[in-house]
C-alpha cells in the first residue's frame, strides 16, 4: 500500500507540473515542427558542423543496421555453432569469383557482337 501512495503522489507531483505548465506546453505543441532541422543552443553553434556529420553518419548507419536486421535474424536461428560457419561460407569467395569470370566472358561476347554488327553494317553500307 505504501508503494502505491508514493507512486500516487509521483504522478501527483508530475500533473501538478503539467497544469502549472500547461501554457507553456500548449505554445510549444502549437509551433510548427521541421522534420528538416533538429535545433541547436547558441552555445553549441560552434561544433554545429560535426553534429551535422555526426547526425549524418548515424543515419546512413541506421540505414545500414536496419537492412542488415534480417542477417541477424538469420544468424540467431542457426543451430551450428560459429566455429563451423568458416566451412560453410568458405565456397562463396569460389563462386563469386566464377561469377566474375562468367560477367566478364558475357561482356566480351557483346562487344565482339557489337564490332562483328558494326563491320557488316559498314561492309553493307559500302556495297
């Protein structure tokens, strides 16, 4: 019962504060809000520019994190233990590398393509 009466005279207090308050936060709800800026103390105009970077850098890597929560997900339901992941992950690097090989045989062909089109447009063009 005592926990419930010191919870009661917390909230107590915090209303008390909201009511005394409450032209105050009544004109701050009203102005209009930017999702564009985020704002800054005169004070802390100095290091404005590495906030900016900062800010900058943390939303490319939330970016990052997000798309990378299926990964972790994944990882989290796999039942092999991390010591056997090298195994498994180690025919990746052999594949990607005969997809580079393939991509690279497939552009060679179309620019050979190309130049076998462009000398029997010229040797028609002439004729």
């Amino acid at each position: 019962m005592e926990k419930k009466c010191e919870t009661l005279a917390r909230i107590h207090a915090i209303l008390k504060d909201v009511i005394q308050n409450k032209d105050c936060i009544v004109a701050r709800l009203q102005q209009p809000y930017s999702l564009d800026c985020i704002p800054v103390e005169a004070e802390y105009q100095f290091i404005q520019r590495q906030l900016s970077d900062l800010l900058m850098k943390v939303a490319s890597d939330y970016g990052a994190l997000t798309a990378s929560c299926p990964d972790f997900q994944w990882t989290q339901n796999l039942k092999e233990p991390p010591s056997l992941w090298g195994e498994m992950l180690r025919p990746i690097p052999v594949a990607l590398a005969s997809c580079t090989h393939f991509f690279e045989a497939t552009s060679a062909v179309k620019e050979s393509s190309a130049t076998l089109q462009n000398l029997r447009v010229g040797n028609s063009a002439s004729s």
